[in-house]
C-alpha cells in the first residue's frame, strides 16, 4: 500500500463482461507493458499515460473470430485484409478457416499472420490446395487432392498457428465421392489431435452424371465420425444439408451429438445465415458455442476491388450486410442473453482452439487484449441473404481495441453502417 500504481493504458468506468474471469460489473481495467496489470472497481487514483473513457461501454476479453478468411492474395480475391477484419474491427484474435493448406502455410505464416497486427491463426485445409478462391472448383477438393500424411506432418510443425483442421460435408462433394474426404479429416484430426471443423450447408452444385444426394443421409453418416470438441459450423445456413432435416425438424442425430457426445456448434454467420433457419435451431435446444462471422471478399464489400458484377454472380456472393458485432446483434435479438453472446466471441473460442491458458478472459497477467464495443439502443434494420428484414433494438458496434496494449479503432470500412428501421 501507499505506492502509487502507474498504467500505460487505463480503461475506466466501463461494464466489464469477462465470463471465464467471472466478472460482469463496472471495472477499471488496467494495462502496462502490454499486459493487464489490474481489474479492480475502481482504479481512479493511478497515474496513467492515456486514459479511455468507456463509461456506457462494454469491456470484453479481447474478441476471437473463429471464422476468418484473412489468407489475402494467395486465395485469390476470397481472402480478406486480416487488419480491416481483425484490430480495425475490434476483432483481436483471427481464425482462418481453412485457408492455408500444407502446401502454402509457410506463406501464411510470413505474408499474413506475422506481419499482421491482429493475431491470426488457422484451422488448416484438409485439401492439399486450401481455400484457393473459396473453394471455386470443385474439382480440387475430391479424395486425389489430399495427403494425409503430409499435411498430419505439416501440421504438427507449426502448432502455434494450426489449431485444428477444416473440410466440408455437403452435399456437392458427397455426389462426386461421398464422404471419403471427410474421413481423411478426420484421420489428420486423430492424428495430430486437432480439432475438426466442419463445414454444413451446399457449397458445390452437384454433379451432372449423379444422382442429386440425399442431404439427410449426409448427415447420418456424418455425424458418427465427430468426436468430443470437434465443431459442427453454419447451423443457421439456408442451404441444404444444415441442422434442418428435409421434412423441417432438426436432425436427432445432431441433437444428441451436440447435448451428449461434446461436438460443438459455431455459427460460422457468412451470407447463407437465416433468422428462420436461427429460430428453428435455436428452439430446438441447440446454443452455438462459438460466433465466427466467416466474411470473405465475396460476401462483404472490399472498397478497392469494388467489381459488382464480379462480386454478385460469385456461387459464394451475398448482399446483407454483417460483421461479427452484427452476428452478436442477431443473436441479441434472437432472445440469447449478452453474456452468452460474450462468452462466445471470448471464453468458448479460446477453448476451441486449446488456448483458454492465454486469451478470453481480462485475468492480470495475461497479454493485454481487449475489445471496447457499444451497444447502441433504438430501432435498426438487420437483414439476411434470404429477403428477411427484422427490427433490432440493440445494435453492438466496435469502437477499439488492444491488441498486446497497443490501441486500434475500428475504423475499418468492413465494420457496416448502422440502418435505421
Ligand atoms: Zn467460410
């Protein structure tokens, strides 16, 4: 006692909502040499180099995306600006889904996640190409372009960035070879013991010479293959071969493996989210336990490349406009509480990926990342892809964060608008 604390950053008067810290309440957050120094009631009488006013803010563990796609360039116009994604848009901690494979995460690893200024991690392709294009052709992604081995191998050398693994199951692929590929997933997941992550929902049209697949048979035969901490994405997806069996009900076999057998659900929003499709799930018992926004240079507006036409006749394209905040908007307005929505951009994704030791959640001692949001009040328009226009009464938006105490705000032109209803 007597000494006076000093800061580098204080952040006062904010409601902090930390719930792997236990905290949801007014906290003074205080952050020096790039760490949380202190989370106390009130810290008002230390010295402080720059001192954020987040009176009728929210305070968050530093927000994880578990549904990037940040691999710019190399996946063609499909890969985001990490920075405009990530710290610009209050968004700490980047989880590429897919983009990198074993062939080209040594790119993504010198071009993307080390010069970046938000953290960027990846589940890596199970498919020896990854997400060139956002999986334009279909061709790539059959049982001949993929190793196993190497891309096990590959994998275990770099798992401070690889932190699970991604294919999909749907039913474009299943018409050209079942689900073959899916068990290779799964074997690279056994074998390095990483996570699978799972893509539902038609990503490919099927093919001519076959006979259309039974979306619900893809399901029954998937599902058996997920294990204990392996995710299930895109439950709210509008196209075929989601949660929603073809005669409307959600699939038991999904119920059971999401409330009995530890497979968890991450939204994975993107442009094929659907607030009916969101109901139906949400009221059959089924919480995501992860929100990844899954924006790509198809289905958000990138200013610099601002080829319409291009953009619209992409299979991947949509026009509503999201974000991450948006997404925990929706969920908001769903009837989810906020410190569920929290929970699932912070604590939940740092346990995804196996990293609950270093990120989401404001403890003293660890790396100072934080996110600073608003909750607007009043009447906003929130649409999907599918013509549904709803009317929300809260709107979150980014207004900065800390990346390792150094402060960005979201300034980026990916965070949308707010639409008046
Ligand atoms: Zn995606």
């Amino acid at each position: 006692m007597g000494e006076t604390q000093q800061f580098d950053i204080l952040i006062a008067g904010g409601t902090v909502i930390d719930p792997a810290g236990g905290r949801n309440g007014r906290f003074d957050v205080g952050i020096s040499d790039g760490k949380i120094a202190a989370v106390e009631p009130d810290l008002s009488a230390a010295q402080t180099v720059e001192r954020i006013d987040a009176t009728e803010l929210l305070v968050l563990p530093g927000m994880i995306d578990t549904h990037a796609h940040v691999y710019q360039h190399v996946t063609g116009k499909f890969g985001l600006n990490p920075d405009l994604v990530g710290v610009r848009s209050g968004v700490t901690t980047l989880i590429d889904q897919g983009g990198p494979s074993c062939m080209t995460i040594g790119g993504f690893r010198h071009y993307v996640s080390g010069p970046a200024d938000s953290r960027v991690l990846c589940f890596i392709s199970c498919y020896l190409v990854g997400g060139l294009e956002g999986h334009l052709y279909p061709d790539l992604y059959g049982p001949n372009g993929v190793n196993p081995e190497h891309t096990g191998r590959v994998a275990k050398q770099n798992l401070d960035l690889i932190k699970g693994i991604k294919a999909h199951a749907e039913i474009g692929g299943q018409s050209r070879w079942g689900l073959e590929v899916i068990k290779v997933g799964k074997t690279i997941s056994r074998e390095t013991d990483l996570p699978l992550y799972i893509h539902l929902g038609q990503l490919w049209p099927t093919a001519d010479s076959a006979p259309i697949p039974d979306a619900d048979e893809l399901i029954r035969e998937l599902v058996p293959i997920m294990e204990a901490g392996d995710i299930l994405a895109h439950p709210f997806t509008r196209h075929p071969g989601g949660f929603v069996s073809s005669t409307g009900e959600i699939h038991p076999i999904l119920l059971e493996a999401v409330h009995e057998r530890g497979v968890t659900v991450d939204v994975g929003h993107g442009s094929h989210f659907s607030f009916d499709v969101a109901r139906k799930v949400l009221a059959a018992g089924v919480e995501p336990f992860t929100l990844g926004a899954d924006m790509h240079g198809y289905n958000v507006r990138v200013p610099e490349t601002a080829d319409a036409e291009e953009r619209l006749n992409n299979p991947f394209a949509g026009v509503a406009p999201f974000n991450l905040t948006i997404a925990m908007s929706e969920l908001l307005h769903l009837g989810v509480p906020l410190e569920r929505v929290v929970a699932m951009v912070t604590a939940n994704p740092a346990k995804m990926i196996r990293m609950e030791d270093t990120l989401g959640t404001l403890q003293p001692g660890r790396e100072a990342d934080v996110s600073v949001l608003k909750i607007e009040s009043g009447r906003f328009k929130l649409s999907d892809n599918s013509g549904v226009e709803e009317t929300a009464e809260r709107l979150v938006r980014p207004i900065l964060c800390l990346r390792g105490g150094r402060r960005f705000d979201a300034d980026s032109p990916f965070v949308p608008p707010a639409i008046a209803a």
